[in-house]
C-alpha cells in the first residue's frame, strides 16, 4: 500500500499547515520521520500553556502569554547565525531545536494557537513572515522570529524595508491571512535556495517536485528541474525538462539564454547517444 505523504495531504480541505509541513520534510529530508509523534509534541507545548491562559474573550493576553512561553520561557528564537541552514525550514527540526526562521516559527505559534482557541495565523509581509491575532482593525502582530514581539504598523514597514529595500507606502493587504498553500510554497522556495546554494541536487529535485504539486501551471519549475539536471550530470533528464518548459512559454525573457547557453551542450550530449 502507497505511503501516505505530501502529495495526499495538501489534497485535504483545509490543509492541515503543521502537519503538511511535517510530510513535506518527510518526502524530502528525513524519509523515517514520524508526523504523529511531532504533533503530539506541538501539542504537549498547547497542553503546558493552556493552565496560564485566562478567558478566551481576552484573545490578544492569551496571544501574548503563549509569546511569553514558547520564546522566553521554551526558548525558541530565530537561527540569525545561520538563516540558511535547511534545517530552519523543517517543521520538526524547529521544533526539536527551537531554531527556526520567521515562517517556521510563525507556523509554530499558529499551529499551538489554534488548539488553544487563539486565532492565529500567518502573515506573508514581503520578505518577513508574522503572525496576526484577530480579524478586526485591533488585530495583534506578533514576530515570532525576533522573540515574538508585538509589532506596529511602522514596525512591520520597517521589516519589510529591511528585508526588501521598499520603502513606498505600507500596503494594508500585506496583513491578510496568507493561505496554507502559499506558505508551503515560501517555505518550499527558501529550501530550493538553501539546496541550491549547497549543490545538493537530489533534494533541490525534491523540493521542485512538492512545489509543482502545489504550483502544476508554473512552467518556471519545470525549467529549474531542467537546469539541475543539467548541473548534476543528467543531460536526458535536462533536456526533458527544459524542452517542456519551452513548449510551455517559448517566448520566455530567458528561452534564448537557454536554446543558445544550456541548449549546445545538450545538442551535443544527443548526438553521441
């Protein structure tokens, strides 16, 4: 019987996040991982909080307590040292050893949130992800990645200046709800920039895959399978691939570079085969 995984998980409705992002880690870093296990220790963190909570109508004391635990008190922060090391994008490795980056983190807080009755989620602000409490104009911001602090309008436009170099005017769009799917692709994206920047193309091919099950009509997916191949010595493989991506847009900004650059190697590999 096929193993439950990724690709069955985000076909659920709502996607469950942490457990999606946990089967994603599964399928492509950690194939003995065991997703209920790390669940139940995302729960155990909602179970030792839940005593200090107070009311639920006080949403945003709770909301501040569980900052409180889960980053003074259980001591999960943001891997500044080290942002790019994959680990940070791996939802048990987060949990495990309480580094993370600010998706991860925020993932985390949501996840804990919500089986607390605090209605948290994430934040996709351009180049830093936050947590929002609340729906209405008195919504709590919170940055899990530097400690979970609270955060104000002008905050938040400075994260995203520093993160991006923008400096026009705040977009309040910026602070809608951002989709699980979507934060799946983001995590899924600072993986392929990590394996990428390493050479480690089996996992770079991996993470590709899980994104075109999220994203099947982005043909730019199918052009970086193309190109990895090609770096590691597949050259079938890679024409495959970017053949396919130029069938999808031929008049792509880098079709050229590709049919001219990528393209005599290839032409020449399939001639001696």
């Amino acid at each position: 019987m096929k193993t439950w995984g990724f690709a069955n998980e985000i076909r659920q409705q709502p996607i469950h996040l942490a457990r999606a992002a946990l089967y994603l880690a599964r399928d492509i870093a950690y194939p003995e991982l065991d997703v209920d296990w790390y669940l139940e220790l995302i729960h155990g963190l909602a179970t030792a909080v839940r005593p200090r909570l107070i009311s639920p109508a006080f949403i945003h004391t709770n909301a501040i307590t569980l900052a409180q635990f889960l980053f003074e008190e259980r001591g999960y922060r943001g891997n500044a040292a080290a942002y790019g090391d994959p680990r940070n994008s791996f939802l048990n490795d987060v949990v495990e050893r309480g580094l993370g980056i600010p998706i991860t983190l925020s993932v985390l807080y949501a996840d804990v949130a919500q089986r607390l009755d605090i209605p948290a989620y994430g934040v996709g602000l351009p180049g830093h992800f936050i947590v929002a409490v609340g729906h209405d104009e008195t919504k709590l911001l919170l940055d899990p990645f530097h400690n979970g602090r609270q955060l104000t309008l002008p905050d938040c436009a400075r994260l995203v200046q520093y993160a991006t170099g923008y400096d026009g005017p705040f977009q309040q769009e910026w602070l809608a709800p951002t989709p699980a799917s979507d934060i799946l692709v983001r995590m899924l994206n600072n993986l392929r920039i990590a394996y990428l920047k390493q050479e480690s193309w089996a996992k770079a091919t991996a993470v590709i895959q899980n994104l075109i099950l999220l994203q099947p009509d982005t043909p730019e997916h199918l052009r970086d399978l193309g190109l990895i191949h090609y770096e590691n010595n597949a050259p079938h493989l890679a024409a495959h691939y970017l053949d396919a991506y130029l069938q999808r847009v031929p008049d792509a900004a880098d079709a050229d570079a590709i049919r001219h650059g990528v393209r005599p190697a290839l032409d020449r590999w399939a001639r001696g085969n």
